[in-house]
C-alpha cells in the first residue's frame, strides 16, 4: 500500500503545466509549417516566397510544361519530314497542325498546366526552304500561353542522317518569342531539362524555405515568433502594359565589290563586301564581319590576293543576340596559267506522226495520255431478263367427270329422344367388370354379382402359423333396371334428298402463255487513236553564255571540258 501511495506521489511531483503548453506549442507549430510549406493549388501559380536573398516563383513549373509540350512538338516534326517530306523550291513552305499530328499519330495528345487540349489549329509546324538550310517554326497555343520556336536545318558535316539540327555552336540555340509578354528588354532562351527532374526541381527550392520560425528554449520556456498578418494595400488601377516588339533575326547577303571577271572566275585582285545587312525589325545591329571563318571584326570589305577557290563568309548581330550567317563563292586564277573550258549545250526535238485510225468501240476504259486521244458515247441496250408466265383456262377444252346430284326428297320418320319405359316385368342391366378379389374363403354368385374362379395360392409359414390356401376370382356385377325397358320416347318426320349419278363438266384444261421481261440500260463505249512521237538530241560544245545557242532552244547540260 505505501508502494502504491509512493508511485502516485512520484508521477505527482513530476507532472507539470509547463511540459502540457510546450506540447499544445509543438504540436501548433508543425501544423503552422505544413500549411506553409503546402499551400492550396489554386495559390500555387502567383505564389512567390523568399528564400535569403532569392525569389522563388513556383509558376515556372507550369511554364516547364508548356516548353516540354513545344519540344515534344519539335522533335516530332523533325522525324517525320525526312527528305522527301521538305520543300523542294527556295520560298516553298510545308506546314502541319497540331490536329493533324495527332490524326497522323506521329505525336502523343498532352494538355497545359491547367489540364485542358492545346487549340488543334493555331498549334503548327512550319517548314520554310532557304538558299542552303531549312528553317521549322514550332509555334503552341494553350489557354493562356503562346510561343513559337526557331529551329535551322540542313545537310551539315556532322548530320548522322541526310538532314539535322544546325550545331549550336554555328548558331545560337533558337528562343522563344511569347505572343504578349511583359515588358523585358531580352527574350527569354527555352531550355529542355529532364521532365522526370522538373517536380525534384521544385520540391528542393520549397525545401529550402523551411526556415520561417525560430524556436527559442530558454529555461524550459518555448517562444514561438509568428509573422504578422499581412494587411491588405489598397488597390490600384492596373497600367496598361506597353507592348514589346516581337524580336526577329537579322539578314546579310554578300557581293564582289572589285575584280576582274572573266566567264565564272577572277584573275587579279578581288574585294569582296556587305551588299546588304538588316537588324532585323525594332532591333539595331550589334555586331558584323567578314572572313573565312566565324569573326565579329567589324570589316566592311575582305580582299583575297592569290589564286584558289574561296568562301567569304559575312556576319551579323542584332540587340537581341539573334545571328545572321551569309556567304558567297570566289574562284580566282592565275592569268598565266588560265584554263579555257567549253561548256555543254543540249537540244532536245521531238517530232510526232499523225493520229492512227480510231479503234472499235468498247466498254473497257481508256486512259487519255498526251499520245493517245479518247473519245467515248452512252448507247441504249435492251436486253431480256427474264420471262412473266400466265395460265389460264382453255374454254375449248373441258372436262368431264361423274357426280351425285339430287333428283327428289323422301319422308322419313326418326326418334328424338329414348328413355326407360316401366314393363312389369324385372329387368337387368349388363354385366360390368369389377376386377380381381383374392380370399381365403368360396365366394358364391348373386343376381347382381358373378364371381369367375382364376387360381388359387397357397402361403407357406414357419413353425408359429399354419399354411393357408388363397381364391382369386374376376368380379362382375349389374344393376336393377326396375322393371324399365330403355325405348324411343318421342319421333319426328324429315325429309332426306335423293341423289343420283349423273356425267357433269368438271373442269378445263390450262394454257400457259409467255411473255418477256425486258430491261434497257444505258452503257458508256469507248474508242481511241495514237500517235508516236520521236525525240532526237543535238549537243554541241561551245564558250560560256553562248546567247546563239540559248535564244534557239539549247540548254546547259552541266558538263565542260578543257577546250583544245
């Protein structure tokens, strides 16, 4: 007892107000921090929070989605126009619509940040053919968000295949242009980090904002530092933004400012320049040179001394980063030791014969070709398809057959109703099968019940019984009619017909009579004529730019040869 007594004052003297409030604190403060650290979804996009002396804005998440959607849109652009797919002529575009991506299954469906379908129409891949490359314009609608991407193409020295992305270090990496963005005075380049790192990304730069409260434990006291509520700021009229000039890439083209020319090459001295250079549109140009080689020195002019076959190169730079490469071909020759080409020059006359003599017609399709005249007419055919057969009775031809036919009537009296007549006398009704009666004993006949022997059995007992001989008898009994007798009770008289017979027309022969079923229907006939054609080829040698020969119809077939 003083044991139980002694426990109770023990768990006494330890209990204390101040352990329960440091408790009630803790547990107050961890649900302060999941509230901060997990705000609601729809807070999720405006919501910035500081983290030292950085800003983290959660709504980038949302923008990561709408970069990866545009590179998925790229990369599946690129694998279905191969070769064949692309713009043959420089200027030519091709061009496909998100929509039409998906129809073509070559692209997977995605929605935006909030969920919903990109717009199938405004969302495109666009495929413009330049002098020496392909440039794709990747352009993504979404709810709230529009942005195009740049990407250069070509047949480049490092293309693993017939046709790739140009290198980023011969370009800079293409950007994004946002359809209404807020003022800034660059564009803002798309990256393409892992989509598997983006919610890691995010979740760290939360981490890192953990410490909002300090705990201060100073003799057993907890003190919890809260932020003050936040007091509303009287709202403003919001500015309207100026909007920014969407940034576009500069141009250069090059030109021999000075040389001698003769035919396709230079002998002597060549100067070669800008002969135009563009910004670009609300842009300035920052940077600009020529050479063999990738230089920003600021020459306006290059010249090229010695012999040999040269690319001069041009570039430009505008105030938003954006690059512009151009370049131009110098062949120049020693006089001395000049080479005297002739070129080759084709003609190609075909002569044709007269049209052969048409055909006979037919029902089989012919295609008209440029050698072959088709001429066709639609002709009525009626034809029978079958027959419609009717029959009839032949008047002319009856037959006969015998029949009973009525000749008179004859009286005769028959009974309507029977019944039982008193005679005086008893009378019986007939005997009626009852079925078997098996007994011990001999049964005797009756006026109303007979008693036919069948067998006899016999029953076998043990030592306690007796044997015991069995009768079985067929039973058939009657009844008293009361001395009744069962007679006609009341007659009538009818009259019956009385038949004979007598030869009569049973009927006649049948006719049967055909007539045909016709169909007409309209069928289209052809017939046709040929004619041949030869082609005969003249190709002669001659000087460059031989006008004589170019004005009558001949053409450079791209061969040439040292000339004699």
């Amino acid at each position: 007892m003083k044991g139980e007594i002694f426990m109770y004052t023990e768990r006494k003297d330890n209990f204390s107000i101040k352990n329960v409030i440091l408790q009630f604190l803790f547990v107050a403060l961890f649900i302060f921090v999941l509230i901060w650290l997990f705000p609601m979804k729809s807070d999720l996009k405006p919501a910035t929070v500081n983290a030292g002396s950085e800003t983290v804005d959660v709504s980038m998440f949302y923008d990561q989605i709408f970069n990866n959607n545009v590179i998925a849109m790229k990369d599946a652009a690129k694998g279905y126009y191969t070769t064949p797919r692309l713009p043959k002529n420089v200027g030519d575009k091709v061009s496909m619509t998100l929509g039409e991506m998906l129809e073509k299954k070559i692209i997977l469906p995605f929605v935006d940040s909030k969920g919903k379908q990109c717009d199938l129409t405004d969302s495109y891949v666009e495929i413009t053919k330049y002098d020496d490359e392909f440039v794709m314009k990747v352009n993504l609608k979404c709810s709230e968000q529009e942005n195009y991407l740049l990407v250069y193409m070509g047949c480049y020295d490092y293309c693993s295949t017939s046709i790739c992305e140009k290198n980023t270090a011969d370009i800079k990496t293409p950007v994004i242009y946002p359809s209404n963005p807020a003022p800034t005075p660059e564009p803002t380049p798309i990256v393409t980090p892992p989509v598997v790192n983006n919610v890691t990304n995010i979740t760290n730069n939360i981490t890192n904002i953990t410490n909002i409260t300090n705990n201060i434990v100073n003799n057993n006291t907890v003190t919890i530092i809260q932020p003050e509520p936040e007091k509303p700021e009287p709202e403003e009229p919001t500015p309207t933004p100026t909007p920014t000039p969407t940034p576009t890439s500069p141009s250069c083209t090059l030109q021999v400012v000075s040389g001698n020319k003769s035919g396709n090459y230079y002998t002597g001295t060549v100067v070669v320049g800008f002969k135009s250079k563009t910004s670009g549109d609300n842009a300035t140009v920052t940077g600009f040179g020529l050479g063999t080689s990738t230089n920003y020195n600021g020459d306006t002019k290059y010249t090229l001394t010695k012999p040999g076959t040269y690319t001069v190169y041009g570039y430009v730079k505008n105030s938003y980063g954006n690059t512009a490469v151009c370049s131009i071909d110098v062949d120049i020759q020693d006089p001395q030791v000049v080479k005297e080409y002739e070129y080759e020059y084709r003609k190609d006359t075909t002569t044709c014969s007269d049209y052969s003599n048409w055909s006979d017609w037919s029902t089989t399709y012919v295609e008209p070709t440029a050698l072959r005249q088709v001429a066709y007419r639609n002709v009525k055919i009626t034809s029978i398809v079958g027959y419609k057969t009717t029959t009839s009775n032949d008047i002319s031809k009856p037959i006969y057959g015998t029949q009973e036919v009525a000749v008179g009537t004859l009286s005769e009296t028959i009974c309507t109703e029977y019944g039982y007549t008193a005679t005086g006398t008893i009378a019986y009704s007939d005997w009626v099968d009852a079925g078997y009666v098996t007994t011990t004993s001999i049964l005797k006949n009756t006026d109303l019940e007979r008693y036919v022997p069948v067998t006899d059995t016999e029953t076998l007992c043990q030592s306690y019984c007796s044997s015991v001989t069995g009768h079985v008898y067929k039973k058939y009994t009657r009844k008293v009619l009361n001395n009744v007798v069962y007679t006609c009770k009341n007659t009538t008289t009818v009259k019956k017909l009385v038949t004979a017979q007598e030869t009569v027309i049973t009927g006649y022969e049948q006719i049967t009579t055909s007539e045909p079923i016709t169909e007409t229907k309209i069928e289209k006939q052809y017939r046709y004529r040929t004619k041949t054609c030869d082609t005969t080829t003249d190709k002669k040698w001659s000087y460059y730019n031989n006008t004589s020969l170019l004005n009558t119809g001949y053409t450079y077939t791209g061969e040439k040869r040292l000339k004699n």
